[in-house]
C-alpha cells in the first residue's frame, strides 16, 4: 500500500507537465525504469548496472520506435540485430576466444530483462541466437567452435534451435527425425514443428535420433542453410510476435558431414536440456522486462487518465491492482535471478529454479500485461490517442506473452519439475 | 600529437526522474532517485574519445567531484573509452553547496597538475543548468574557450571550434591549450560495448583530496528556498476585444 502511494504521489507532482509532454514520458519511461520499488536495478554490482543502461538505452533507441513496424511488417530486424550484436549481444555466455562476451547467466538475464522493453519478439528470438551459440561453444570442439560461433557472435550469421516436432513437444525424447550414418555424412529425414527464426537462419541445430529410442538414442547436429534436401515450411501466421518468424523446417534425405556432430552420439538430449535450462531463465527475463513496462505504462496511464471526475489513480481498487502487479514482478524478478545464479554456479537445484522461473514468471508477467492491456484500453476507443501508437503496441506485443508461456517447453518444464 | 584531454563529467538525477521537493524545502529528493552521466557529459566524453580514436589526443582523462557514488559516473565514462580516471573527494555539506566556481578551481588545479592541453565539458549541468563552469575554468587558466560547441576540429595546434550562438554559427579559430562546452550538436554518444565495460573494471580512477590540489571548496552563497514552479492556472474566455484590453489593463500587464 504505502509502496503505491509512493509510485503515485511521485508522478502526481509532476502531472503538470503530462498533459504537454505524453510522447516523452511514453518513450522515456521505458528508457531507464524510474520508480524506486521496482527498479531493476536494485541489488545489481556497478558492472550489472552499466550493461543494463546499455541494453536499455539499445532497446529504447534502437528497437521500441521500430517495434510496431516489424511486428505489423513481419521483418526480421536484421540490422537492428546485428547494431546489438557489435555491442556484444550476439553471443553473451559464449566464450571471449570465439567472439562472446563470456558473461555470466546473471548478466545475460538482466540484460535480456533490459532488451525486452524494446521488443520483447526480437528479444526472445536474440535469446534462442544465443542459446545456440552456447551450445556449439561449449559442446563443440575447436573446429566447430572456430567455424560458426564468430559469426553468430557478430550475428553475421543467425541460429535456429530445433526440437521440437509435430509428435513430440513436452514429449521431446520420443522425437522421430533420423540421422543414419552412410559413409561421412548422416543422412536426415523428418520435420521440426514452430522453429523460430526457421527459414531467414543460416546455422540450424538439430536434435536427432541416431540410436536406439528413448533419450539416449539423439544426438545433436549443425546444418548449415543451403544444404540440399533442407527445406522450409509456411511461414506461420501469429497473433503478435511477428518479427521473428516461425516455419517448419523439413529434412528429405538431407546430408550433414559428420564433422557437424556436437558431441557424441547419443548425448544430443542432454545438450539439448542443458541449453533449454538457459533458455528457460533468458525467456522468463524477457517476459520480465515486458512486465516491466507494462507495470510503468499503466501506472502512468493512472495518473493522466479521468474517469468519474477523479484520475484513475485515486481510485483505491487500482491501486491496489498496481500494488499487486508490482509485487509480481519484483517476486518474478528475483526468482529469475536466482535461477540464474543457480545455473551459472552449477548447484543441484539449478534445473528445478530454471523450469519454475520459466512457469511461475511468464504466468506473473502475463497476467500483469493483460491487466495494463485492460487499463489501457480507453487508448484504444479514444480516436485521438491512436495518433500515439507506441503505448498500445506495445502492450499488445507483451501481451502475446502466450507465445512466452508456450515457448521454451511449459509441458517439459513440468515434468522436469515432476522429477524432482 | 601527444595532447592530454580532460574530461569533466557529472553525476546529476536522471533526467527521465519526475523532480520532487523536499519537504522543508531546502532542495530536491536525491536518496533513492535514479542518478545517471549529465547528458552533455556524455556528449563531452564521446568528443574526446573521437578525437583519441582520430589519434589527435594521446590520452582522455575524465574528472568528477564528489561522493563514493561518482565513480559510477566515473566507470561510464571509462566504459565509453577514457583512459583513466581522477575521483575528486568532496562529501556532505561541501558537497550539497559544491557551485561551479569551485568545480572551475579545481579542474584548474588539476590541468596544472596533469599537464593537460585541452579541457572539454558539457555546457551546462541538467540539475543547476548554471552555463558557468567551462567558462570560469578558462578564466582562471586564463585559457582560450569555445563554449556552445558543435564541432571541433584540431588543425596543428589551433582548435577550430563552431559555435551554436542566438544569431545562428560561429566559427572561432582558438589557440591550444583551451576549454571547449559542449553542446547538444556536437556528436551521438556511443553505446558502451560489453567487453569494454568489462575493460573499464581494470582501469584506474586515482582519489584526490581538494585540499591536495589548494582548493577552497566552501561556498559563498547560500540556498534560501526551493520551490516548485507554480501551478498552471486556467485562463479566462472574453468575448470581445475591448474586454480583453480591460482585462489585460487589471492585470497590469499593460
């Protein structure tokens, strides 16, 4: 409650100068995330704190004014891309030899978190980009570290992730694509479901059976685009996050050397989970910033707002409302963290915090998102507003967080958690 | 050339922060509020770092005056690419009344001491907006200033530095050693790459006392009040010319 007030009163002093100037709180609210108790910043070393004012002054210059543009044109933001990849974004666990940043999981979230005020698509999509560097960083060997990582570090070249088939999502070691040996190639034949990025990437990597059923029978492969027999679906039409795309991506006959394989036969699943364990705390820190916008956009709104003589924000039930999405996100946020710290110190339960971060955070974030979409709507039945298109979309695009709860395996996170 | 650039920055509350009084009215709220590199800091920190990378300068020193907590200020300096740093203790009360004149004293101690050939700052601070201190730094150097700048060029050992004036640009051709302002025009400051944030832990910010450098950092002026600007009160419909004049008569606006 006093924490509410406190968001408040804040602004109320300076409400003044919102009627003139709603286009400059609109675009800078999301530049640093003024407002004390749910700043990110909170708790972070001097370091953390300057890569997320980097990331946040990228996402707020480089990716929101852009965002409803890519996600209305279906572009793949190449060059915005490739502007975050020179600042070091483009492979930031991955090793300094080959390109990376070679940052900690912490880090990365809080820099993703960050990135995702801008665009929280794009930013997912960087994030699956960099969970496949990763994999190949740390699984490949010299060659193959030399070969693709430095160019997805630069993102000269982008990665998909590919495990996902048509019969076998939460159920991926039931996965049917084959990879047979003959002679210095394995030949692959089967088809990846809702592959982000699929058919725009240039590095594929590929969970396949090698072996025998189950889990010990995949094995994990790189197939670079162009190879023959590699093709791609339609692109898939969705609701909101448009600006990665997603398509089927089909093997006939495809030939991949075997100087391709990462790792040994038959430890493709455990690659494949150990990335997914990254990639889980990354998505969960995307939804985050997503929330982290919404909770300062509605709160602003609150304040401009009048309904019944009064600004939204004097009403004592929506302040109550704010209070408890405040809360979500800062409860979300340290979960994130923690299961951060966890993975990146290798402890015992790091797995189990990733998958719970990935489910308890996209549910928070989500219904956080819904809420501001709720408050916000006047924006969208008031003609005259529509002439400031920023606020809306972008709480659109956080709200199309269900692609952020589907993403990243809800399913295999429960039974991951059902393990334990 | 082997010039050496000072740099001052400073530490001011962001300017996305809604500003709040205290409540006795002595100044604004600083705890808890969201500080950042005054944004014509950054502009001056990225000029001297385009002029290193140009290898026109040898070496980018930046300078903040005050607390423990301007060597955040510091650090993003260095993560844009200054060499090193100099951390200028003043804390408490010195701090609270720390004007530019005394910020000008000791940016001349310190180009003195550094040896330094060129001083570029932000042409005014976003939290006192005082325009003064590149200015009286010059004054007391008895240096050549090119204030309000929105390009410089170093041409052998002359800066030429134009000048965004209320009658539209002026070019001025300034010996070295000299004091530059910058101003918004000037450049775009960079994004800090990862790496060199990384880069900028290991570099040095040396701590200096003012008394070090024979500064006397007490204030000779007092703050009275502090107060917000006055609430915008509405205006008044009139339906003809006349009663605007008389109007306008009342209220001794003519």
């Amino acid at each position: 409650m006093a924490a509410t007030r406190a968001l408040v009163r804040g602004v109320r002093l300076g409400s003044y100068s919102i009627g003139r100037s709603r286009s400059l709180i609109f675009n800078s609210v999301q530049r640093r995330g003024i407002a004390a108790c749910v700043d990110p910043s909170i708790g972070l070393t001097d370091e953390q704190k300057e890569f997320q004012k980097v990331a946040f002054d990228f996402a707020a210059n480089e990716m929101a004014p852009h965002m409803a543009e890519w996600d209305q044109k279906e572009m793949f933001p190449v060059e915005a891309m490739r502007k975050a990849a020179q600042l070091g974004f483009g492979g930031i666990y991955v090793n300094p030899d080959v390109g990376g940043s070679g940052l900690s999981r912490l880090d990365t979230s809080i820099i993703f978190e960050a990135l995702s005020t801008g665009c929280v698509s794009t930013t997912a999509y960087i994030s699956i980009h960099n969970m496949c560097a990763w994999m190949i960083d740390t699984f490949g060997n010299n060659e193959q570290r030399e070969k693709f990582c430095p160019d997805l570090c630069s993102m000269q070249k982008f990665a998909s992730y590919c495990l996902t088939e048509p019969g076998s999502g939460s159920d991926a070691a039931s996965l049917l694509t084959s990879a047979k040996l003959q002679g210095d190639h394995y030949i692959l034949n089967g088809t990846k479901a809702f592959i982000s990025g699929g058919g725009d990437t240039d590095v594929y990597v590929v969970m396949c059976r090698t072996g025998g059923k189950g889990p010990k029978g995949i094995s994990c492969l790189v197939v670079e685009k162009g190879t023959p027999g590699l093709s791609f679906g339609k692109k898939e039409k969705k609701v909101g996050w448009n600006s990665q795309p997603t398509r089927a991506v089909i093997f006939e006959d495809c030939a991949v050397p075997v100087t391709n394989l990462l790792g040994a036969e038959g430890e493709g699943f455990n690659i494949a989970m150990k990335g997914l364990n990254g990639g889980r705390i990354n998505i969960a820190s995307c939804s985050l910033g997503a929330a982290h916008a919404s909770v300062l956009l509605a709160r602003d709104h609150m304040c401009v707002r009048k309904q019944f003589g009064e600004t939204l924000s004097n009403s004592q039930f929506l302040q109550f409302k704010l209070a408890e999405m405040a809360t979500k996100l800062v409860a979300s946020r340290l979960l994130v963290r923690q299961a951060a710290v966890a993975l990146q110190e290798g402890r015992p339960d790091a797995v189990s915090l990733c998958s719970m971060a990935k489910l308890f955070v996209t549910d928070e974030c989500f219904s956080v998102s819904v809420y501001t979409l709720i408050l916000l709507k006047s924006l969208v039945t008031n003609p005259c507003c529509l002439c400031h298109p920023c606020p809306i979309f972008r709480c659109q695009n956080y709200c199309f967080l269900p692609s952020i709860k589907l993403s990243g395996g809800r399913g295999a996170a429960f039974c991951s958690l059902c393990h334990e | 050339m082997s010039a050496r650039v000072l740099v001052g920055v400073k530490r001011v509350i962001d300017y996305a922060v809604k500003i709040r009084v205290k409540p006795d009215h002595t100044g604004v709220v600083t705890d808890g509020v969201k500080h950042s590199m005054n944004p014509f800091c950054e502009i001056a920190v990225e000029e001297a770092v385009k002029l290193k990378e140009k290898k026109l300068v040898k070496e980018v020193v930046a300078v903040s005056c005050g607390p423990q907590q301007v060597q955040e200020t510091i650090r993003t300096a260095l993560a844009m690419g200054a060499d090193r740093g100099i951390h200028v203790e003043v804390s408490g009360k010195d701090y609270e009344t720390l004007g530019p004149l005394q910020v000008s004293k000791i940016l001349a101690a310190l180009a003195k001491k550094e040896q330094a050939d060129l001083i570029i700052l932000g042409k005014q601070a976003i939290d006192d907006d005082c325009n003064q201190t590149g200015q009286m730094t010059a004054a007391l150097l008895d240096w050549p200033q090119g204030t309000f700048a929105s390009e410089v060029n170093i041409e052998a050992d002359k800066l030429k530095v134009v000048r965004e004036v209320d009658g539209g640009l002026e070019t001025i051709k300034i010996k070295l050693p000299a004091v530059v302002t910058a101003d918004l025009r000037l450049n775009t400051p960079r994004y800090a790459t990862l790496p060199n944030i990384m880069k900028a832990k290991k570099k040095k910010i040396a701590n200096v006392k003012p008394a070090d450098l024979g500064v006397d950092v007490s204030s000779r002026l007092e703050v009275l009040k502090v107060d917000e600007p006055p609430q915008r009160q509405g205006g008044v419909k009139v339906e003809t010319v006349n009663d605007l004049v008389r109007k306008l008569k009342e209220a001794g606006r003519i």
